[in-house]
C-alpha cells in the first residue's frame, strides 16, 4: 500500500450533539459545572439521603469548580454527550475509539461500500478488492464465495478508508470529550513542529483533519475551565513522534 492509494479528500465535517444526560437542563459550561458539585457533595453526606435539583446554584457550581480544579474528574464523568458526526474523516472516529471510553454507532465498512461517486475512490478500491480477493481464493480455496467477497470489500476498504467520510454516532463522557479537543490540538501543534511532518503529505493531511474537527467540535461541545488532562497523555492511537521541537508560533494554528 502506498499513500497514493489512501484517499486524502476533503470533508464538509458536521458535528452535532444529538442529546446528553438528562439532569443537565441545558448543556453548558454552568449547568455542567452545578451538576459536578452536586455529584461531589454526595462523598460528604451528613446520611444517606440525596436530592438532586437542575437549578443553577452558585454553591454547587463553585464546589464543581473547585473539584475540577484539584484534579478530581471522577464527578464529570455522570455527564454524558452523544454526538453525530457526519462527513468525518474515520480516523478521527478510529481517534475517539482509542480513548476506551465510548458508545459508538458507524457506517460498516464490512456491510456496506463506500462512497462511489468519487472516481479516485472507486479505483483504488477495485484495485485492492482484486488484490484481496485473489490472495483469499489462494490462502483459503475452500471458503464460501460469498464469504471471500465480504472479507475482500472489507479489507479493501480498511486499506484505503483512513481518511474516508464517515458518519457514526459517539457517546462519551464530558472530561473525555475537553480531553480529546485538548489532545487534538497538542497534536496539531507536534505535527507542524516537526520537520519531518510538517510537509509531509499524510501528516498534513491528518493535521487539517484535527483542525477541522476540533473547529467544528468546539461549536457544540461546552469546553469546561480547568477540565483538562492532568496525566500527561495525549493521543493513543495515532503514534507521539519523538524528540519533536515545540515552537511557540505554531501554538494556535487551528
């Protein structure tokens, strides 16, 4: 495989919140922030009994506040979001299934093709099912045909899909979601930085992804004061590039 074959397009990405836990009231940095302080006046329960209320209270939004910022972001993790992303580059999806925290919905690669109407795709995509199917029929002569076509698409489409649009429906908790847009900036920042990334064409390529998506994620997903990773990690699927040289210009690209 070679990147030629991979489909660099671009993509008109959507992201929408399809819905959220319901105690919230509405999804914003306060109502976030007054449900986590209710959550962590649980752990000083004078007895066993507990009322919730979705009314803003500066008591409790103070208390989240001061939770969050100590570094305790167990109490966030209650509020969930599910977003529908459209016209997403898989690898962002493939991205947000590395963090481990999910529920996830997607366009199959196994079950169904990929777009066609882009005549660069269908190519390659031919081209590799070929190859699979042929490879297939050699390694394993005795397996139903039909089986050998499935397994050819879906691989085919593996093969050339990394940055093919997809839509999936993704479920993750409010801390995970302010860390993935704060590690998808870092990275962005690690790209560009980089010689050996920075022209380099899959690298550009995955870096204007990022962009995008955290442009578009940030429109609708509440970006909460001090909920950012204190463990020093970053994105787990797509490989940190060692001895990388930060430079302060490049801070703020997105």
């Amino acid at each position: 495989l070679k990147i030629k074959d991979i489909y660099l397009g671009g993509t008109s990405m959507k992201i929408n919140v399809l819905g959220y836990s319901n105690f919230l009231g509405e999804l914003n940095e306060d109502s976030i922030l007054n449900s986590a302080g209710q959550f962590g006046r649980v752990c000083y329960l004078p007895g066993t009994e507990f009322s919730f209320n979705k009314e803003l209270n500066e008591k409790d939004i103070n208390r989240g506040k001061m939770i969050i910022e100590s570094g305790h972001h167990s109490i966030t993790e209650h509020i969930w979001v599910t977003l529908q992303l459209e016209d997403c580059p898989k690898i962002i999806t493939t991205y947000l299934y590395a963090m481990g925290f999910y529920a996830a919905s997607e366009k199959s690669a196994r079950y169904t093709h990929m777009s066609m109407d882009n005549i660069y795709i269908q190519e390659k995509f031919d081209k590799w099912e070929a190859k699979f199917m042929t490879l297939i029929e050699k390694e394993y002569p005795d397996m139903d045909k039909k089986m050998m076509k499935k397994l050819a698409i879906e691989n085919a489409a593996y093969f050339i899909s990394v940055f093919n649009p997809t839509t999936a429906i993704i479920s993750m908790p409010i801390n995970m979601l302010n860390y993935v847009y704060e590690w998808s900036e870092d990275y962005v920042v690690q790209i560009i930085s980089n010689e050996d990334t920075r022209h380099d064409r899959f690298f550009s390529r995955l870096s204007d992804a990022l962009c995008k998506f955290s442009a578009e994620f940030k429109k609708v997903v509440p970006m909460v004061d001090g909920l950012f990773d204190k463990r020093s990690r970053d994105m787990r699927y797509i490989k940190k590039m060692s001895n990388e040289k930060f430079d302060d210009k490049y801070t703020g690209k997105c």
